[in-house]
C-alpha cells in the first residue's frame, strides 16, 4: 500500500450507541491503556468513570501562577518602597502589606489567569497545528451520529493485533487505522 | 456690590485655633495653650506604643544598625542629621500688617489671579492671615450651650486675632497619602515637597489638609490676562493674549529661582527652599573638605520672615539647640495648630497675651480674660485656666480660685 510508508496514528472503533461507547471506554480503562480518547457528538454523562479520568491538573497551575503573582506583586512593591525609591509619604512606613494589597491582588489575578490558560494549553498539547483524525472521512460523523474510540500508537502497552483483537470484543461497528 | 474676599467666616466658633491669655492669666500659667487648650492638652504623656513609626524614627534606627554591622548600608538616608527646618510664628507679635503675605507673592512667583476669581474662592496665596472676631460671650441663663454659635448680632466692640497660616510641614502630612502620583512627599530634612512635574492636579491633597494652604493654579494664571481666562485653549492661538511686549516685562517681574508654575499644578508654601538651598550650597562651598556643612543660624531668612516688621516669624535649624527658633519652640507659649490631629506640625505659633490697661476709661469687667478664650471656655466648658484644664503639671501656684470664675463673671 502506499499509505505503508506512512506511520500508524491510531485504531479508531466506530460504534452505533453511547451505550457501547461507554462498555468499550471501560474495557479499554480496564486494560490500563493511557492514550486513548472518546468522541461523541454530545456529552455523555458516567463517561469520566467509564474512561478513569482523574480531576484535572490546571487548578495546580491556576495556584502557581496565583502565588506567584502574589508574592511578585508583594516583592516589587516592598523592594521598590523600600530600598529602590524610598519616598515619606505621611509619615507611614514605607512597606505594608495593606496599602500593596490592591496590586498583588490584581497580579494574582491576572497570573493566575495566565497560570490556567497555558496549563490547559500544556496539558492538552496544545496549540497542534495538526490533528490526523480530522482528515479521516469516517470520524466526520463524531459531530452527527456516530460513537468513536482511538487508541493512539503512541500508547505504551498499543500493539496492533492485541489491541486490535482488544477493541474487535467490544463490538463495534467497524475498526479502521488512521494513519499520521 | 459682591465683595471680593478671601475670609469671610470671622468666628472661631470656640475653638483653639489662636490661643489667647491675658498677662495675669498667663503669669500662672505660662504654658497654657500646650497644656490646657485643645484636645490634645489631654492626651496621656506616655502613649502606648504606636502600630508604626514615622521613617524618621523607624530607619534612621535601621541604617544605624546596618551601618555599624557592615560598614555601608542599603537603606537610603531618610532623615538628616546636620538639618530639620522649622518656623516659629509670635502671635503676640504679629499685627496681621500682611507684608509676609505680599513678600510671599512676590517672592515665589504667586500669580495674581483678580477679583473675579477671588470671589469663586481660587485665590492663590501661599501665605495668609486668617482674622477673627471675638464678643464677651453672653449666653443667658440656662440656654444651651450651642447658643452662642448662632450669634447673629454684630458686637459693638469686638477683639480682632489675627494668625499667619501657610503651609506647616506636617511630619504626618495628610495631603501625602492621598496624593496618587506621589507629587508631594517628605524630603529628609523635614520639608513638604511639591513636585510639580508629577502633580495631576487631582486636588485630593487640598481636600485633605486640615489646615487648608494648598492652593490650585485653576488657569494659566501666568500666561494670560486675566480677562481671557475662560477662553478655550484649543484656539489659544487665535485669542487675544499678552501683547508680547507686556509678557516680556511680566518675565522680568519673576525670581529667577522659583519655577513659575503653569495651570493644572498644585502650590504651596515651600519655606523658601530656593533660600535654604542657595544657603546649603553656599556653607558647602565655604566648608569646603571639611564638614562644616550647617548652616549657622540665621541664614536662611524666609521671605516672610524678612519682611515681618514686627519680627514675628522665626526660622532655622531645629537641630540645633541653640538656633532661635529651637529656644522659641522651647517657649512656654508655644503650641501646635489642630495638634490634636497628631500631623507634628515643623510651624508652631506662640500663644497671644493680651495686656489690658484697668486704669483705661473704656476698660470693662469682661476683658478680664480675652473674648476667644471665653469663647473656648463657653463651647467647650473647660476653664483653660482652671484645676481640670492641667494635665500632668504640678503647679505649686493652684490659689486663684478668683481666677477660676472669672470668665463666668465677665461674661455677665
């Protein structure tokens, strides 16, 4: 074939109900694969269970970037007030942490905000100028009335005959490789 | 006829703005306007610790320490050893001439804003004489207390005080810390800055200093006559402005040593800083490489202070324990304006005794004690004079129990 120059990108199992989808989702769960989502037209409700999805890790980097700017607001102002520019200003001293309060606020909002967008940009592997799935003529019924499951090569335990055979006992509606 | 003027309030109301003895009065209690009048005569001698310090205190302690533990130090000086500039103003001197007033104009470039906006209240004095009127205070028996505020009939024969009020370098200065660009902020020897290169022009500072001597520059003051003031400046060009002849002889009318401040800019008293530093930098040059660099006392002559004839104002180095103005502060008379606000004011005023001659045919029972301070005594129902007025002085002269009621008795 012409296409065997080209690298495997995934199985891809097409199925006919969301009730299949999600026996399938927990098998492949149950079989301890890492790399492998599912595509529905509509969100289906158990499916987190059914494919083992944890909590999500951005709030880890919404707090990091959070903290920082906190503490980057904090710093800039004692630093600055303190030993950079010292002005007498009132008589007050030239550090507290009330009067600095409304910028570190604000940068802990706004680092925060960054820390979520770009962890959510990081987890998902995002931007990907790329996605081979979507040149793939079936996976185009993912948004009317088809259920899929792609297991990705890049899988540790993928292999292609066992995992073939794996997703061929889930009974779907037809298994198809998509190719890079 | 609208009458262009710049105080038209003429009541203290009973309080301790200018504080006044008559000499018997002040013979038994020299020190009766610190310490018997106004809020902050009954504040505790030893207050408890405060939640901060002024930077002053606080790290001048710190760069001491880290000075003596490393040999240099991070921390900028904050406060100055050799100078802290503070005024004196005698009360009992000053005659309310207003030549302070004029040499202050004239001095720092003040622009003479005319009549019309005097009336909208915009007059641009740093310096001026608040006056004040004063009756033997009659309250009828059994009235109320806040009678004698809504008094409406001119009295017949008033007492006039008058008191110079510019701007007293607050230690604790309110206006800075409302100020959002920083324009105006303390300088290591005490003085008040004005920047007015970062001044917006938000005018918060005016609204918030409690002794009401910042002024605001509303126009181009400087740049235009006085009859184009409202015009737009968008078609300043097209205008009618100075004949350029006239605005080349109002330049020769400036000192040279004080910016002349454009519109949009808030101004101040300043304590003559262009004198105080023409005088530092002339001790720096007669010093030379040794240390010397203290002015001697004496030097530096505000422009008020050289033009009061009377020789009411006294300024220098508070440092220096022998200056006038340290001894002056040291005066028994000597009180803080709205001390009681806790701004550590750099100018004091010495309290005003008056000498009322008895053997005078227009000598009354009710000048036995002067008319503001029967107006204190009256609204605040505190003798000044009296066993309750003393905190923390042990007076061993307590036998005037005459003179305890004799504001009462003059009064009726």
């Amino acid at each position: 074939m012409a296409q065997d120059s080209q690298k495997l990108h995934g199985l891809l199992a097409q199925f006919d109900t969301p009730a299949d989808l999600m026996h399938a989702a927990e098998m492949i769960r149950d079989h301890g694969y890492s790399r492998w989502d599912v595509f529905s037209p509509f969100p289906i409700h158990g499916m987190d269970d059914a494919m083992g999805l944890k909590n999500s890790k951005v709030g880890w980097f919404t707090f990091i970037g959070g903290f920082t700017g906190f503490f980057s607001g904090m710093g800039m102002i004692w630093y600055m007030n303190e030993f950079n520019y010292p002005l007498i200003v009132g008589g007050k001293p030239f550090f507290s942490p009330i009067f600095s309060f409304p910028v570190a606020y604000e940068l802990t909002i706004l680092l925060g905000a960054f820390g979520t967008l770009l962890g959510m940009a990081f987890l998902n592997r995002l931007p990907r100028l790329h996605n081979p799935l979507l040149k793939h003529s079936s996976f185009k019924r993912a948004t009317d009335d088809q259920f899929f499951l792609l297991i990705e090569a890049s899988d540790a335990k993928f292999d292609s005959s066992v995992t073939r055979q794996l997703l061929e006992s889930t009974h779907p509606v037809k298994i198809e490789e998509v190719q890079e | 006829m609208e009458i262009a003027c710049t105080q038209d309030h003429g009541s203290m109301e009973g309080r301790p703005i200018i504080r006044e003895a008559n000499i018997q009065q002040f013979r038994k209690h020299p020190d009766f306007a610190a310490s018997s009048m106004g809020i902050d005569s009954h504040f505790p001698h030893d207050l408890p610790s405060k939640v901060y310090n002024h930077p002053y205190e606080s790290y001048e302690k710190k760069a001491e320490e880290k000075q003596k533990k490393d040999g240099t130090t991070l921390y900028p000086i904050i406060k100055s050893s050799v100078h802290q500039w503070a005024m004196t103003i005698d009360l009992n001197a000053c005659t309310g001439c207003n030549a302070c007033v004029v040499s202050c104009q004239s001095e720092n470039n003040i622009p003479i804003v005319g009549k019309d906006q005097v009336r909208r209240g915009r007059e641009m004095h740093w310096l001026r004489i608040d006056r004040y009127f004063s009756a033997p205070v009659t309250v009828p028996e059994g009235s109320d207390k806040g009678k004698i505020r809504s008094e409406k009939n001119l009295p017949a024969d008033p007492q006039v005080s008058v008191q110079p009020m510019a701007c007293v370098h607050c230690e604790n200065a309110p206006c800075e810390s409302v100020c959002p660009v920083n324009a105006t902020v303390h300088d290591e020897e005490g003085l008040n800055l004005m920047v007015y290169n970062r001044c917006v022009g938000t005018r918060y500072c005016s609204n918030n200093c409690p002794y009401k001597v910042r002024r605001f520059n509303f126009f181009d003051y400087n740049l235009r006559p006085l009859d184009s003031l409202y015009d737009s400046p968008v078609m300043l060009d097209k205008l009618p402005r100075r004949p350029t002849d006239e605005f080349e002889i109002a330049k020769l009318v400036r000192n040279p040593d004080v910016s002349v401040r454009m519109r949009g800019v808030m101004e101040k008293c300043t304590y003559c800083i262009q004198r105080i530093e023409g005088a530092k930098i002339a001790q720096k040059i007669k010093a030379g490489a040794s240390d010397a660099v203290e002015v001697p006392d004496g030097v530096v002559r505000t422009a008020c202070l050289d033009a009061c004839p009377a020789e009411a104002i006294t300024f220098g180095n508070k440092l220096d324990p022998n200056s006038a103005v340290s001894k002056s502060i040291k005066n028994p008379r000597n009180y803080s304006v709205l001390g009681y606000l806790e701004t550590r004011a750099r100018t004091t005023y010495l309290a005003r005794v008056r000498n009322p001659n008895p053997e005078m045919p227009d000598y009354q029972e009710s000048l036995k004690s002067p008319y503001t301070t029967q107006e204190y005594f009256k609204t605040n129902a505190e003798d000044p004079f009296g066993h309750h007025g003393h905190h923390g002085d042990n007076h061993s002269d307590h036998g005037h129990g005459a003179d305890d009621n004799h504001a009462k008795e003059g009064s009726h």
